[in-house]
C-alpha cells in the first residue's frame, strides 16, 4: 500500500457524488510512519539498488497527505477564506476513512486547527501554496511491496511562476515525516503530472 497526495479539491481513486458527514468517526487506520504489509518474496529488502515502481493512482494508500497553504498572494483576500473551508472540509471527509496528515504553516495552525477538526493531523511546515500533489513526494514501491519510498522531483514553481522556496522542501519533509527513503531526482516536474 501507499501512500497518497491531495492537494485542493483534487484526490486520486476518489468517488464522486455527495460528501459523506465528515463529523463521523473515522475508520481504524495504522499510524502514519508504519510500513506496507509485507508481501511474498523479499529479494528486494534493504537493496539500496531495488527497483521502484509507482502503484496506480487508485490503489490502496496508508494515509492521504494535505497542505493548508493557501496565501493571500496565491488565492487573493476574497477566495482565501473560501479555500481554506474547503480543505478543512475534504480533511475531514477523508479523515472519515484513512488517515489525514496536514502540512501547515506555524502561523496558521489555530485557523487550520479550527476548520481541520481533531481527526487530522496537523503538521508544522514551511509551505508557500497548498499543492502538495506537485510539491510533495511521488510514492513509489519495489516490487516486492516491502520497501516504499517518496521521489522528489525538484519542484520549481511550476516553471518558476510562483515563490516555492518553501514548497521545493516539502517532498523531503514529507518523506521524513512518512518515514520512508527519499529518492532525489534529476527531473523537475509537477508530481501530480505523472
């Protein structure tokens, strides 16, 4: 299993249709640095060399990861209370069946707190917007299943149209904070893009 990425309004291997109630509780989930099961065949345990591949998007994951940063120099005094209410809003939902790790800045950890709920995890972090589905790591596993690893590829601002001072960091703090090997990457691309 692996482990996923939202950011905004977009998540992989989600339904659509109505919202379910986020205030129920969620559903029993392991911690947010445990291991995959370990499947049959573990040629490639502690290889330093093992082959990495990327589950399908709709595959089982351990935990969605999330970022409460939206700025008022990216979203504009007006959109900013609105998607902020959003995030907390989807946070909860998904809290309702796996869980939920929110990347937040220091500063607005009481705003994220409030609207997050109890059920996810708020994580202090630098961050300069809330796409994490491009910032932070891509998911990857060996084949076996027995080894799970976050790739960073070198966030740069979407070309550099944007700050991502912070943002180029997070795929590293991620899989730090995910407890897994961060493999770094020679591309520089969105993650959300492959």
């Amino acid at each position: 299993k692996g482990l996923g990425l939202l950011a905004g309004g977009l998540t992989f291997g989600c339904a659509t249709g109505s919202l379910p109630d986020p205030d129920e509780p969620p559903v029993t989930t392991p911690p947010r640095n445990a291991s995959p099961p370990a499947l049959p065949g573990n040629s490639d345990a502690g290889s330093a060399d093992a082959e990495w591949y990327m589950p399908d998007e709709g595959d089982p994951h351990l935990r969605t990861w999330m970022a409460f940063g939206a700025s008022a120099r990216v979203w504009g005094d007006d959109l900013l209370p609105e998607v902020r209410r959003n995030l907390g809003l989807i946070a909860r939902t998904i809290a309702r069946f796996e869980p939920v790790s929110m990347l937040v800045r220091p500063e607005d950890l009481d705003i994220a707190r409030g609207l997050c709920g109890e059920k996810v995890e708020l994580i202090e972090s630098p961050l300069d917007d809330l796409w994490i589905r491009d910032s932070g790591p891509v998911f990857v596993l060996t084949e076996s299943g027995e080894q799970s690893a976050g790739v960073d590829v070198n966030c740069n601002g979407w070309g550099g149209k944007q700050a991502h001072g912070r943002d180029k960091r997070v795929a590293a703090f991620t899989a730090a904070q995910a407890g897994v090997r961060r493999l770094e990457s020679t591309l520089v691309l969105e993650g959300g893009g492959i």
